[in-house]
C-alpha cells in the first residue's frame, strides 16, 4: 500500500499480480485471465535419453503460468489464476 495520493485510473502498487504481463485490471471491463488465450501454454523440461532405445525423449508440461508475461521478459513466470482481472493484453480465447 502505497500512502501518496493515487489519481484514479492509475494502477498501484496493490494492483500487482505476480507472473501477470502487465497490471491487473487494465484489460477490458469483467474480464479475467481464466477467458485469456496468453493463460496457460507447453513449458519443455530436460531431454533425457531411453536406456532401451538410446533415443532422446522430449517431455512437455502443462503450465498455467501466462505466455505474454514469458514473451515480454523471456523467462517463465508463476501460475496466473483464472479469477484475476485481466491485464492489458488480454485476449478472448478462440
């Protein structure tokens, strides 16, 4: 919480999701990220290699953490939860 004066409209310190691209609550009105196509996206883990084949195996995860926030700054973000007010990237899932 932040104790100067704040113009309305203008995100706060309090407004800070972590893991989220940009302030919460900045995207369209009754949004939330749970309706973002940015929410959720395949993280790859370490290649290992079958003992059997001698083949490489690639294993993918499923992570919820939100795709534009790993665009912007390049690296992987927390999980985001469905019920936050969506920032201003924000896009309707297809």
């Amino acid at each position: 919480m932040s104790y100067l004066t704040r113009p309305p409209g203008v995100p706060d310190t309090d407004d800070v999701k972590p893991g989220m691209a940009h302030f919460a609550g900045t995207g369209p009105y009754g949004a939330t990220c749970g309706t973002c196509r940015f929410r959720g996206y395949w993280r790859p883990t370490k290649d290992k290699v079958d003992p059997r084949t001698h083949l490489i195996k690639e294993k993918q995860y499923r992570t919820l953490a939100c795709k534009k926030y790993l665009e912007l700054s390049m690296r992987h973000g927390l999980p985001v939860k469905a019920d936050w007010a969506a920032c201003k990237y924000w896009e309707a899932k297809p």
